[in-house]
C-alpha cells in the first residue's frame, strides 16, 4: 500500500507489519517518527532502534522481531539506514509480513530513485506492507501540511503570507515551521498573521530587502529601483520572491485603479495608500493591459521556459510600474 505524509500520520496508531518511509523533506520524517514514538508510548509498546551499516544487520533485526522481551506483549523496531536486505534477508521479511503479528518494522530510508523503488524489497512492502514517500511536490500539499504546523502554533496566516513564506524559504518546509514559530512568539497576539509581520520578523540584515523595492517602484523611483533589484540579484535572492513582490503591487495597482474608494479592503495598509494613489496617478489602461501578459513571460523565463532573459524582463516589468517603459 502507498500513502503520502498526510494519510500516514492518521494511521500511526494502527500501523502494524512492515513500514518504510523514505524522501528528503526533514520536517514530514521527523514529524512522522516523533507521532510513531508518542503512539507507542501511549500504547505501552517497547521500542528497539537499529542502524543498518552492512546486510548482515538485517539478520539482528528479525531475530529481534521474533523475540520479545517477558514484560512486552507489542513491539516496534526502528531500523534508520539505506541498505536494502538480500535474498535470504528477505525471505525473513515475507515470513514476518505472512506471521500476521502486532509488531511493526519501521524502516526509515533517504530518497529514494526510480529504480531503488523497483527493487524486489520495495514490490514486498507495496504488496504486503506500507510505502510512505516523504515528498511535498505541490504548493497546495505545502500549504497544508504547514496549516497544521501553525494550528499546532495556535497562528492562521493570509493567502499571500503564506505564499511570502514558501517563496521566503523556496519550498524549505523545516525552515518554514521554524519561521512560524517565530513569527507566532514575535505576534502572539496577532489574528491572522501578514505578510507584514513575518516580514518584520524574518528580515535578514540584508543592505536591502524586496520591501525596500516596493517601496522605490511605487515611489516612481526608477534609479532606485534597478539599484535595489541588481543587489538583490547579487545577494542570491529568488528570483521567484522579487516576481512575487512585482505581482503583488501591480495586482494591488490594478485593483485600486477599478475600486478607488476601496484601498482598505483591497489590502492596502493604511500607511501606504498615498503611495498607491500617487502611483497611479503616473499610469494609464494601456499600461495596465499590458501587466499580466508581461508577469507570464517572467513566470515561464524563471522556470526556464522560452529564451527570453528573467532578469531583462524584471527591468521591463520596473519601468513600467514606475511609469518610465523601456519600449513604447
């Protein structure tokens, strides 16, 4: 059986046979085996550890699956290693797995390739056992997976903070619960977390930041916003984030071009709505027009579709917020 991160952590207190994790995403392993521990601590199940160094260790660890201790009825091996078991090793492994026992054998591995999972070890655990892969390959899985970080935390994030936070940490969900830890200590007393707030309380001691950007193009600030962006560049900041940060303020642009009564409710901060009108005061329709088709290309030129250069693209993208097109 396969399940992913979310289906596994409901079943720990049921898991019984043969369990194999295995991916490269530390926050979901470690979370999983922390769940695995408390459950058989609850439960009153003994707990071995095994380290496998060479096929040989397998041997010790069915031998100790078949061996209880006088004060256990329940037993749980943890075996930490890459070494899959040999021929004999997993002959022992199908007679463990067709014993029907209350055991469990909790294999945790790193990631594994396509072919690794081909492997005649891995076809006896999809048939008769449980195949955890610890991977988050969509943002909707990321978001979720960190929504119940932060129920934990007792914090809820708006949409965009949440997507400020993945692109912050370019899919890291371990640096990621650890921002919302902090950012939960720093604003206990906050509602709903903003991008604000963890930007306040995440901000690297960085010359400058995309804030800083922000600010420069809704200034009309051109000078000012090429120097911010090429040191952001230099400074190895994603280019997804400074693509986010231009989305942000000409969706914000757009929008309050169509509701100008409505800067509040649209998510402007109060602070910064003569900013907001100032910039619009430089911007025409037409300019507007062009903005979503000129974000897409910028999109798939990260992404590596295309032959257009990002950073090129960027500049055109600055100029044009900050009402100074490159090309009429």
């Amino acid at each position: 059986m396969k399940l992913d991160y979310l289906q596994a952590l409901k079943r720990v207190d049921e898991a019984r046979g043969a369990w194999v994790l295995h991916g490269q995403e530390p926050l979901l392993e470690q979370n999983l085996i922390d769940a695995f521990r408390s459950s058989w601590q609850k439960q009153d199940i003994e707990r071995q550890r095994y380290d496998i160094s060479s096929v040989a260790d397998w041997k010790t660890v069915f031998n100790a699956l078949n061996s209880l201790s006088l004060f256990s009825t329940q037993l749980a091996i943890e075996v930490h290693g890459n070494i899959k078991p040999d021929a004999s090793s997993l002959k022992l492994l199908k007679s463990y797995l067709q014993q029907d026992s209350d055991n469990l054998l909790l294999v945790v591995m790193p990631k594994q390739d396509a072919s690794s999972l081909k492997t005649s070890f891995f076809q006896v655990i999809d048939a008769n056992g449980v195949n955890v892969s610890l991977v988050a390959n969509y943002p909707k899985d990321r978001q979720q997976i960190l929504g119940i970080e932060a129920e934990k935390l007792g914090i809820r994030l708006a949409n965009d903070a949440w997507q400020w936070l993945e692109q912050h940490h370019e899919h890291n969900l371990l640096a990621a619960k650890n921002s919302l830890m902090r950012v939960s200590d720093t604003f206990a007393e906050i509602d709903v977390i903003q991008v604000e707030h963890l930007y306040a309380c995440l901000q690297d001691q960085s010359r400058y930041s995309t804030y800083d950007l922000s600010d420069a193009l809704l200034q009309g600030n051109l000078s000012q916003s090429i120097k911010i962006f090429q040191y952001l560049v230099a400074s190895g900041e994603p280019m997804s984030l400074i693509l986010w940060s231009l989305s942000k303020e000409m969706r914000l642009l757009m929008q309050l071009f169509e509701q100008p009564q409505n800067a509040l409710q649209i998510g402007i901060w109060k602070t910064k709505v003569g900013l907001y009108q100032q910039a619009l005061r430089r911007l025409s329709p037409q300019t507007f027009l062009a903005w979503p088709g000129l974000l897409l290309r910028i999109d798939a030129s990260i992404k590596g579709f295309g032959h257009e250069n990002p950073e090129h693209l960027v500049l055109q993208a600055i100029s044009s917020i900050c009402g100074k097109p490159l090309f009429h």
